[in-house]
C-alpha cells in the first residue's frame, strides 16, 4: 500500500514547482534522480549473484503475471534492469494518487527514472542444489518491481521467488495483450511488444473506489483474486519444474528449460506487504503447499474474520512502529494460536514505506515528507526485515542454512525491535 491524500498530492506539486525552477540551470529534467550517485537500491547480501526476468503465460487477464528473481551465473554483460519498466507505471502512480499524469510523469521520471534493479535480466540460471519457493505479493497501489530490495536478497541467499503483478486493479497499472484487431494487423506501425505478433498491449490502470461503494467488498474480492493470482503463479512454477514446455508471452532472452528440476517444492512460502500481506494469510487458507507466511505491515481490513480459524501455517508479523493502529493490531492478535506459531514483531522507527524500495531512492528531506523514510536509516531496517525473514523461512521450512543465527530476530531481541507491537490494545479488542 503507498500513501496517498492530499498531503502526497501537495508536496509532489511542491516538488515540481522547485523543479521548474530548477530545469534551465541544473538539467533537473535529465533522465532520473539528480542525487542519484548517492541512491539507490542496496545489492543483496548473500553468496549468489541474482538474475531475474519477466514471465506471462496466458495473454489474458486471467493469465500469470511475475517478476522471477533467482540465484544466477555472474555475467559481466548482463543489463541491470530499469526498476520502473515503462512510463505507463508513472502514469498508473499518478491515477493512483489522484494527480495530473502531464505533472507526475515529469516528476517521477525525474525522481525515480535513472534507478536499476539490482539484478542481472535474463542471466543464466545457476543450477547447484534445488531452491525453495517463494510467491510475492505487492501492496495497493504498487507492481511487480517495487520490492527488489527484498526479492533480491531472498534470491541472493538460494530462493526462487516470483513477485506477482495483480490483475485486480489494486496494482498502481499492469497489462496484458489482446488479439489485434483486422485494423491493426494492417497497420505496420502498432509496435510488437509480445513474442506473438497477432497480440497488442493493453493497460489496466488502479482502481478508485467509486462514490457510496463499499470498501470492504471490493478488497474482499480483490484480496481473494489475489490469492488465487498468487497460487496460479505457483502453479505456473510447478509446470517448469517438472519440464513441461511453457510460452512466455513476453520477448524474453531467459532459457525457462534451466529451471526443470531447481525447485524444492516441499518448501514453499509466501510474502507480502500490505495488501499483499492479507493477500498470503487468504493464499494460506486456500493452499496448502503453502508452509508458510511472512506478512510486512500486513493491512487485514480485507480478509473474512471466518479464515482466521482455518489457517494452520506459521505466520510472521513484521510490522513498521508509525504504521499500524489499534483495529488493525487486533485482527492479527486473532490469528494468535496455541500450537501453530504466530510470531509478531516491530520495526522501530520504521514507517509503512519502509518495506517497498522507494525508501533508499529519496533524499532525507523528500523521503520524509512523503513518508517514504522514517527515523531508522532504511539499509537497517531492510536488514532487520530480511534476516528475520530468512530466519523464520529456515525454521519453518526445514532449510539446512546458517539463518537460524538470526532467530533472535524472531522474538525482537534488537535495539531496533519491539517484541511484539507499540501499540496499546483493550483487551475487549482482542
């Protein structure tokens, strides 16, 4: 979930205005964040070097959508890939925070518009031992690249993580192709953008609650979409692994027939933030092969109280001190269990923009004013996230790694973590 209001809105045309002032003296206009040299996203820490690549099986809406992070071969040619791919994303941002596209498009462009992932497209995959799984779920509002600081170390550190684009118009934009109209096979100049010539782009756009709608029934629908998106990408997976022969839509150079047989689908869990973190306690519920779930400042106002009580895997609450409120704290407390662990810990100082990579690509001052950043210094608070991530994953999933040096992360024994959460709840809210 990104921010958004009147507030995002007002200091975004603060930010143009400063910048138009800027234009015909410093070429604040160029390509990307003028502060770039000191930005950007961190690079993993583990012993792989990572790849990633973009993978669509199905043209249609109803199709699988994803960004595949995975251990690679180091290649000195490899291409780091633009973190935002094209400037519809811009365009989907800006309808999401309720702004002039002509506006933002230049603003986003000049903030965001020169950073890499740090990934290598399309590498060789590196075969060694089989990789467990893990399905990514982005928040309202975002996409699939938003979120390749985490992405990455998980597949720095030997996992196969596939961050899902939803297709329920809860992403920021996303697309998918449709068959060419008799009009555009004719036109020579409608751009091929898929590996099938016959198909064309089409965008889907975030969106907005329409006036008297009620809230909660639109993101239950979603929130159940989502899920089902989540373990059809599994799905997906599972027919590499087994060597099944898959047509990416996309124009990809990654040889998908490496991936047979990399897979430990005995080990299998899920990610997300926000409303991806309510999206993987519904994927919980709905799939088994699902061992586990770590859900980042998770916003739970989706999801039926009825699920709670038919979940049965581990679950790990992760959670920013600045973002969460009583309500929200209560139906996580819920899912609270004598015999299936739920654990629950507090970033401090960290805010709900601390998980998504907008963190580390702001200034101090912008950062904050868009609450992008909050007190802890952002490469803290992702190790923090990180390597109690990748502790609660080895617990849980059986893995024969050196983790479990981080399980005090786990019950928040940090300076920077609170065990449990900050938030003060009336025990008849429980």
């Amino acid at each position: 979930m990104l921010s958004r209001g009147g507030f995002v809105q007002l200091i975004v045309k603060r930010i143009y205005k400063l910048s138009d002032q800027r234009r015909h003296t410093r070429g604040f206009f160029a390509m990307g964040n003028t502060c770039s040299n000191t930005l950007g996203i961190p690079p993993a820490k583990g012993p792989n070097a990572v790849g990633c690549t973009d993978f669509m099986m199905d043209h249609t809406t109803q199709g699988s959508f994803f960004r595949l992070y995975y251990p690679c071969q180091v290649t000195e040619t490899a291409e780091r890939p633009d973190w935002v791919p094209c400037r519809e994303y811009f365009n989907g941002l800006a309808d999401f925070l309720k702004i002039s596209r002509t506006l933002s498009e230049r603003i986003f462009n000049c903030l965001f518009g020169s950073f890499k992932i740090p990934a290598s497209l399309d590498a060789p995959f590196k075969s060694n031992e089989k990789c467990p799984v893990v399905i990514f779920s982005h928040g309202l509002g975002a996409f699939r690249t938003l979120y390749s600081a985490i992405c990455a170390e998980l597949a720095s550190q030997g996992f196969i993580v596939a961050s899902v684009e939803h297709r329920d118009q809860s992403a920021s934009a996303t697309y998918y192709f449709r068959e060419k109209t008799e009009e555009e096979k004719a036109n020579k100049n409608v751009p091929i953008n898929s590996a099938q010539p016959n198909l064309v782009e089409e965008w889907m756009y975030y969106r907005n609650l329409q006036h008297r709608e009620n809230e909660f029934s639109l993101r239950n629908t979603q929130v159940k979409q989502r899920a089902d998106e989540c373990i059809l990408a599994l799905d997906k997976l599972t027919e590499i692994n087994s060597g099944i022969s898959v047509q990416n839509v996309l124009q990809t150079q990654f040889d998908w027939t490496t991936l047979e047989n990399s897979m430990d689908l005995c080990r299998i869990s899920a990610v997300g933030h926000s409303f991806g973190g309510a999206t993987v306690i519904e994927a919980l519920c709905k799939e088994v092969k699902f061992k586990c779930a770590i859900a980042l400042d998770a916003w739970m106002f989706p999801l039926d109280e009825e699920i709670f009580p038919r979940v049965k895997q581990p679950i790990f609450f992760i959670n920013s001190e600045k973002f969460q409120w009583a309500g929200n704290i209560s139906r996580m407390k819920k899912l609270e269990s004598a015999v299936i662990q739920r654990k629950m810990v507090t970033i401090r100082g960290a805010v709900h923009q601390s998980f998504p990579d907008f963190t580390f690509l702001t200034s101090n001052w912008i950062g904050k004013l868009m609450k992008l950043k909050g007190d802890i210094n952002p490469e803290i608070a992702m190790d923090l996230c990180n390597k109690a991530t990748l502790a609660f994953l080895q617990r849980h999933l059986g893995l024969q790694k050196n983790f479990n040096q981080w399980d005090p992360l786990i019950d928040g024994r940090d300076e920077n973590l609170i065990p449990g959460t900050n938030i003060t709840l009336l025990q008849s809210a429980i």
